[in-house]
C-alpha cells in the first residue's frame, strides 16, 4: 500500500498557519538553516527536489516556535485547526484515550489517530501500545526538533499504510552549531505549575556532524475540585462523575434461616446524604426514604492534569566516509513516569463464585456481620418482616467511595487510590546515502524501535470481598477451615457506620463507630495491584534510488524519479501480572479456592478485567515509485505507486497518487490531487480468542465493556481527492483548498451507544434511564450482562434493565464506510519596516463539510443508523468530537531578536446528539482563547519569554461528561503564565 508522494502545493498549508500563524515555505526553512545538503521534503521521496516546483508540505519552524512561547507538542497540535480528537489531556473515562495517560497523538482531519503517520526525520516510529495505537509525541526529543513538517493529504504510496489522514515529520535540527540551554516554568492557578529544562549541543567540521540532546518536562497534578466548572452538582449533571453504585450503597434487606428470601426492594444507606452522596431513584434525586440508590460523586478525587515527568536522551552523527558516501545514525531514549489518581474503589461488577457465597449470586452480608448488626439495630424500619441480613446487588456496591481507602494519600488527594503509567522507547537508526553520479542519489537505511506501557492499578478481589462479609477476611483466614471473626478472620463493614467522614469535602458522620471501620490491612487483602506490560516493536529496512533523469518537457526542470523497496516488520506483545492474568487465575474462586474450569472465565477482579498473555506479530513487503514532471516552468505532475503485501491473511494492495500544479500566473497557482489509501489492521486485533475491557459510562455507572479481537478483518481503504487555489505576492499569501475522503471496511469496535439503543429501545445511549427495560429477544441481548443473570451472558428468562447491566461483548469490525470532507483557509500577510523592524497578521481555518457514516448492522438488526458526525460530540460512536470550524488568528510586531505575537484561537460550539434538544448540554459552547507571548532579546545570545495563555481566563464548554467539559478539544488550565529563557554559547 503504497502511496506516491506528490509535491503538492498548499492544501497543507494552512496546519502550521493554524499554530504559528503564518505558514513557512518548504525554501524559507532552508533558507533559514543554510541548509547546505540537499533534503528529502516530507510527501516525497525525491532527494533535492527543487522547493519551488511545489508547495509539498507545511513547516513550522523553530523560530516560529520560540515566537510561541514553545509550546508543548500538546498545545501544538490542540491548537491546529486540522486536527481534531486529540488525546493528551486527562480524559481516563473515554474509552478511547483510557490508560493513554501521558501520551499525546495526532488526529488530523478526526479520522482518528491511528490514521494519521508520525515520523521522525523521515523515519517511522512504532506506535505506543494503548487502545487505539498511535504515535506517542510526548517521547520525542522536543529540544532537538528543528522544524515540523504537516501533509494533511493521505500518503500511502510514500509510505505505506497508517498515512490516511496525513503525515506529520519531526525533523532535527541538522545545522546547530554551538550549545543551546533552556528552560521555563508555567505558572498554573491551583498546581505547582510546569516547568521544562533542555541542553542541546551540535557541532560539523571536517566530515563530522554530532547533535546531541536532553529534554525534561514536568506536569504538576491539577485536581478536578480545584476548577469549579468540573465538580457540579448531581442535579445539573447526573453524568459529571457520579455513580449509582459507591460506598455507601444500596443493599436488599433479605432473611437468612428456613424460608430464606427478600424481605422488600432496595434501600440506601442512610449515610449518603451525611457523606456528600444524593438519595436517586430511578435516577432522579428524591428523599432517602424513597431512594433505591446513592449516587456518589467520585471524581472528587481525580485529576484534570497527571503527575508527570518525561525524559528524553537523543543523539545523532553523520560521517563522510568518502566525498560521496555518508554513514547516518542516531538514538532515542524516552522515558515518562505517570502517578494519577483513580477512585477509591472500582464498581464489583463480577458476583462472587458459589464456593464463597453459598446463598446466591449477590453479595451476602450474614447476620452475624458487624457492621450489619449495629446499622439494623439503628435503622430497624430497613429490615422490615424480619430480614435479619442482606444482599448487595453486583453493579450496585463498591468496597470504598465517600470515606475513601484508607491506605493512600495521592497527589494531595486523601482516600485517592493510585495508579501508576510507564512508558519506555529506545529507537535506533543507521543508514548510508551516496550518490551513484551527481544527478542520482541513493539510501539505505534502517530503524529499530522498542515502545512499552507498563500499566499498574488496584482492584478488588471478588470472592475474597464476600469471604470478609461472612468474616472469613483477612491475611491468614483459611476460608474453609476458619471461624468468621476469629483470630486472623475478620469482617469487613460495608455500612456508613465505619466511615468517619469524606476526606475531600470534610462532612463528618454522626453515626461512625471507630470500632467498626475497615483497617488498612484488610483493604490491602481485599484490594490488589494488577499490572500489564505491553509492547510494539518497530523494524524498517529500505533503499531508495532517486535523482534527475536527465530529460525534461518543455524547457522546464528535469523529471526526477524515485524508485525503492521497504521491509517492515511489527511486533506486539502483552504480559499480564498474576492477579490480572486469565492463565494464572482464570476464575473468580481460582485464588482461593482453586477452581480453574468455570463458565465464565473473568479472572479475580471486580471491575478491571484480567486477559491472557499475548504476542503477534506481521510484516509488509513494499516496492514503490515516484515521478515528479515539469511541464515548462509553470505545469508540475507527480505520480506515485506503491505495492505493498502484507503476511498472514491481510492481502496486498496497489495504491496510486496524481498531484497537478498549474501555475496560472505569478501569483496565482491551482493545485489538485487523487489518491487511494490503504490501512492494514494491527496484529494485535487479528487474534482469535483475545480481547481488552473498556470501561464505560451505562445505566449510571461505568461498566466492563470486552472488545473482542476478530482475524477475519480485512484492511480498511480510502479513495481521496481534493484541489485548492493558491494566491501569493509581496507579502501575501492564501490558499483554499477542498479534502474529501471516501472510506471503505473502515475499521471500528462495534460503537456501544448503538448497542444500547438496539437493546433499550432508545435513542439516548448512555444517556437513557436505568430503568429502560431490555428487549431480551433482541439476538444482541445475549451481548449484555446483567446483576444476577446467567454467566454467559443474556437475560435469562428474566426481565432486565439497563441499570442492572455489569458487562457488554463487543467486537472489532469492518465498518460500513463513511464520507468525510472539509475546507482548509489559510490568509498571511508580512512587511517589514524600518532596519530592523516586521509585522504579520494572518488566520487559518478548517471547516468540516461532513463526517457522513452509512448504517450499521450486526447481521440483520441496525445499531447505527447513518449519521452526520459534523458538529457533534459523538460519545460512545465510531466518530470522534468534530466541531465544524476550528479558526486561529494572530497579529505580531517585531524588532530584530524581539517579538511580540497575539494569538486567537477559536472552536465552534458542538451539540451532544445524545440529549434532547432542549437539554442543558445539548448544545457545547464554543471555546476561544486568546494567548500573548513576548520574545526579548537580551545580550549575550539570550532570550527571554514571556507568555499569558487564555488572556480571558475562559472555561471550556459544558459537556455531560465526567469532567463536565471534552478533554479531546478544550483544555482545563484556565489563564495562565509562562516564563522562559534561551541561551546559546
């Protein structure tokens, strides 16, 4: 699946107008650097093709940057208007950016990350193993990038499959001379700020080139309770972090003896109002008396912003070997440390196994329980008709929540439970360039990258919580032999009475009993640390022969020509630890009672899912051409093919380009462009008998949803085309320029929202009451879970509702195919006056036409009907947040080495298709900010920065989501400062 790079002109030209403000010709930028060597601009393969035949790609260049303030790579890319749904941001209840903490991705166009190639000087990089894989931009070496280059058209017959969406090229800054230290601190209201600190050195003579780096970064944890707009109340957001089954809880009061049975419907404990919780019932907020459930709030103890350090060590050479021979070679080191905090305790989703409860499938509080024994004694009129005890319902109930677990304190956030993300890459490249005459080029080249995610988080064990019911708890209980409440068994309380108060909003409970809290030690018996490693492994090998052909057409420049071959090879692999792992302890009772044949092979956990080691692996065999062809001097062609064959069942595929430019007049240029696109599935979704659990917001609370593996995918494939006018003299420059893809099998995890609807009877997703009844002879019925039902599923002759779901099935796929298109603008213009003196001014937009979707069916029933993404939230769909026009515009002023730039940046308001029409949160406001940053020169080679973001200290737009606005498109920081210097010897 190759794609031929065409030398297109400007249709990617208004991306980096949209961070830098102005777009930067390919020639500029080499100008800038004096650049002697020839190079290779990203979207071609051609070596020292002439820059003004065409407008390839566009640059952001490194002064464009220190004019910015330097910004983070995330604030780079949020802040283009090409590029839509990014992950970077704390957004852990999106299950498509969860366990993605401290990574960031490109999504140009929304089509979605992992359709959009990353490059590092011109070289791929393995993707970070997270759930939807993409590169991870955080692990570059920021300090040593030199320009950014952006071809928002597809590329597969340059480089193969991944480059639907565009490419986007990280390239170092190859003409350093001398050393360059940096640092800034970004004052944040409500954290310890961010600060950064890099040391870059480069040096060339006499054949040699060295430029070395080293890059830290530092984000300081930003809790949700300290930006108004993300803690509301139950009543204006039932979805802003609440859930219907915390701690306190509801239970059914239920008699244990002969003639055992319920004694009555569910009632709360009524500590949830005491502790900050909302009597509901059915959802809605109603008086404790009447509740069926408490709703708790639990991202009282999360964060807006992670803890995170990032590290990066980069080093690279060139030596002339001869005048006409150069060996290449460079390494990569990234390293980034995350703690984040979760809720105390996850939702039990998993009943507890026969062996440890005999009675039923819900937990059983006996009456001999402690806790239960003085709460019924407080509260006889909940245990009516003689209900001596109690059941909790799977789904309903959680170990800790308002009194949070007493083992931690994390990032200042008393009772918040850790989590912990790693990331490791170490990339290798080496290569050799020559030339066969002075008119023809070639390379060979090679690169290795090592990517791994190490993920570490607690859970509850299921059975070994109903053994501590029953007073079998505890380290060195023998839950067979033991005596309930004797030595080393112990009881855990899971009533209100053994919690004292709620560490987050200070409310004290009247009603607690010192001797009848859960100790520490219990909790670290109950709760255990699971761990998964997973890792990608890159391998490229290719050559390239490239240069002039000699012959023209037209009195023009001469036809060049690119031909080469490419082997790539990829890698995956996962390792589970063993309280997580489905090999070790495939059953709820596998631990401690050591059962390994069961129904439904869920592993220990209550909530996070366990899986199996896995690896896989694929290759791709690639050979490709490129021709770029003058016509005189104002007509250019470029064509492109590419073959690339993948191994197993995926196939090959042939994918052509065709670029024209026409020069109609000295300032005035047509471009246009045709293409297919080919994207191979991951190998590691090609597996049989594998899955991952997400987890997602349904029925009130989050669920385990199982996204199962599926070898019979085939690729996915797009058709695209798109042409643009282009105006450029003196100091002007614009383009317009029209995108439009036509996707085919795309390929998509069946969307939940659809499944929701199907089943509920529903238009609403996630959004619908939990108490919409099941249609159970709907075929996808047996797709769900539900509290008490059968262990494979379904609804097993019982009426069901959506809040009585615990788990959902859903399957990777080819989708229906969708239709996307938009229109880029892009307007600069600069002038210089006085000796020393500029000025610029200038916008860049991007309008989203449409994200069209056909319908969706799962054999004969309909899940999604067709529908427009443009201008939606898309929650729980196969689109990503799309807002219709995403705008930047800027004005700056300079003097020599001083700069002073204000930046707008605007998002147009979207509206949630989950919610009615006249509901709060259907439509998202627009999000604008306006930034400034001041660049002073100061003697002796130093700058100094000083830039105030989001001048109006404007929130980010109300969503009904967990944090009550979308991560993927606004940020949280509100106003804030940067200060920085730059200092070169």
């Amino acid at each position: 699946m190759t794609k031929i790079a065409l030398r297109h002109t400007c249709a990617c030209l208004a991306l980096s107008a949209g961070m830098m403000g102005t777009a930067s010709w390919a020639q500029d930028a080499a100008d800038a650097g004096a650049e002697e060597r020839q190079i290779v601009v990203t979207g071609s393969l051609i070596r020292g093709s002439a820059e003004d035949a065409a407008l390839p790609v566009d640059v952001i260049s490194q002064e464009e940057l220190i004019n910015q303030g330097t910004p983070t790579a995330l604030d780079l890319i949020k802040n283009l208007p090409g590029s839509s749904g990014v992950i970077g941001d704390s957004n852990q209840f999106d299950s498509r950016s969860q366990g993605s903490e401290g990574v960031a991705t490109v999504n140009l166009r929304g089509l979605g990350p992992a359709r959009t190639l990353v490059l590092l000087n011109g070289g791929r990089l393995a993707s970070a193993p997270i759930g939807i894989p993409a590169v991870d931009v955080n692990l570059l070496p920021a300090a040593a990038i030199g320009r950014v280059e952006v071809l928002k058209d597809g590329a597969a017959a340059t480089y193969g499959s991944d480059a639907i969406g565009g490419v986007v090229n990280f390239i170092t800054n190859k003409n350093l001379e001398g050393l360059v230290l940096s640092g800034d601190y970004r004052f944040i209201e409500g954290s310890d700020g961010d600060w950064t600190a890099s040391a870059t050195y480069g040096h060339s003579q006499d054949g040699l080139r060295v430029l070395a780096s080293f890059g830290y970064q530092h984000r300081s944890p930003l809790a949700a309770i300290d930006r108004d707009f993300a803690i509301r109340p139950y009543a204006e957001n039932p979805a802003g972090g609440f859930t219907q089954g915390g701690n306190p809880s509801a239970f059914l009061p239920f008699f244990f003896g002969p003639g055992a049975g319920l004694r009555g419907g569910f009632q709360i404990d009524r500590g949830c109002e005491v502790l900050g919780g909302v009597p509901v019932r059915g959802g809605a907020p109603t008086t404790t008396a009447l509740a069926d459930r408490c709703a708790a709030q639990y991202t009282l103890f999360d964060l807006l912003v992670e803890n995170e350090d990032k590290y990066q060590a980069y080093i690279e050479t060139e030596i002339d070997l001869t005048d006409t021979v150069t060996f290449e070679a460079s390494a990569l080191y990234g390293h980034t440390n995350v703690l984040s905090n979760t809720s105390p305790a996850y939702l039990l989703l998993n009943q507890p196994s026969p062996q440890a409860n005999p009675i039923g499938s819900q937990f059983f509080i006996p009456p001999t329980n402690p806790g239960l024994i003085a709460y019924r004694a407080a509260n006889p009129d909940q245990f009516p008709l003689g209900a001596n005890s109690a059941l909790v319902a799977a789904g309903a109930f959680r170990i800790a929540l308002l009194g949070g677990d007493p083992r931690f304190n994390t990032n200042g956030l008393e009772g918040a439970t850790p989590t912990f993300r790693y990331s490791d890459s170490i990339r290798f490249s080496a290569g050799l360039k020559g030339e066969f005459s002075p008119s023809v080029n070639w390379a060979l080249n090679g690169v290795y990258h090592y990517y791994m995610r190490d993920i570490r988080g607690y859970d509850t064990l299921v059975d070994r919580l109903q053994l501590a019911l029953r007073g079998l708890g505890g380290e060195g209980c023998n839950p067979v032999t033991g005596t309930p409440g004797t030595g080393a068994c112990v009881y855990f309380n899971p009533f209100s009475n053994g919690i004292q108060s709620n560490p987050i909003t200070g409310q004290t409970n009247p009603s607690y009993n010192a001797a009848l809290a859960n100790s520490p030690a219990l909790f670290d018996w109950l709760s255990k640390r699971g761990r998964s490693v997973t890792e990608n492994q890159l391998f490229v090998a290719d050559a390239v022969v490239s240069g002039d052909t000699g012959f023209n057409i037209g009195g023009g420049s001469n036809v060049g020509f690119a031909l080469g071959v490419q082997y790539r090879k990829t890698k995956f692999n996962a390792e589970y630890g063993p309280f997580n792992n489905l090999t070790d302890y495939p059953c709820i009772a596998s631990l401690d009672f050591g059962v390994t044949n069961c129904t439904n092979r869920v592993g220990l956990l209550g909530f996070l899912g366990s899986n199996t080691n896995n690896n896989s692996s694929q290759d791709a065999k690639a050979v490709f051409a490129e021709l770029q062809i003058p016509i005189g001097d104002r007509v250019d062609i470029q064509l492109a093919a590419r073959f690339e064959d993948y191994s197993g069942n995926v196939g090959s595929t042939f994918d052509p380009k065709a670029s024209l430019r026409f020069q109609v007049t000295d300032w005035l240029a047509l471009r246009g462009t045709y293409q297919t696109t080919f994207r191979a599935p991951p190998s590691n979704i090609l597996t049989a008998n594998d899955f991952v659990t997400s987890l997602q917001f349904v029925g009130g609370s989050f669920r385990a949803v199982r996204v199962a593996d599926n070898p019979d995918l085939i690729p996915e494939s797009a058709t695209s085309y798109g042409g643009g006018v282009i105006v450029n003299f003196g100091g002007f420059n614009a383009s317009v320029d029209y995108w439009r893809y036509d996707f085919d099998d795309d390929i998509i995890s069946e969307p939940v929202a659809g499944l929701l609807n199907s089943v509920f009877n529903t238009t609403l997703g996630s959004s619908a009451p939990s108490t919409s009844a099941a249609n159970c002879a709907n075929p996808l019925a047996d797709r769900f879970f539900f509290s008490g039902g059968p262990a494979s599923g379904g609804c097993g002759g019982v009426a069901r509702t959506l809040g009585e779901v615990t788990a959902i099935n859903t399957l990777y796929r080819n989708g229906p195919g969708l239709t996307t298109s938009g229109i880029d603008f892009l307007a600069n213009y600069k002038g210089e006056f006085g000796a020393e003196g500029s000025y610029g001014a200038g916008v860049t937009a991007s309008y989203a036409l449409d994200y069209k979707t056909n319908d969706f069916f799962i054999g004969t029933t309909l899940i999604q009907p067709g529908f427009s993404a443009v201008g939606k939230l898309n929650f729980q769909t196969t689109a990503y947040p799309l807002p219709e026009w995403k705008v930047t515009s800027y004005a700056e002023l300079g003097w020599g080495r001083h700069n002073a730039r204000l930046t707008l940046n605007y998002i147009q308001g979207y509206i949630d298709q989950r919610q009615a029409t006249t509901a709060t949160g259907y439509k998202i406001p627009s999000f604008t900010t306006i930034d400034f940053t001041a660049r002073i020169g100061l003697p002796l080679q130093t700058d100094l920065l000083l830039s105030v973001y989001n001048l109006a200290d404007k929130d980010p737009g109300f969503a009904r989501l967990d944090y009550n606005y979308d991560p993927f498109t606004a940020n949280p920081l509100g106003r804030n400062f940067k200060i920085g210097l730059r200092k070169q010897f």
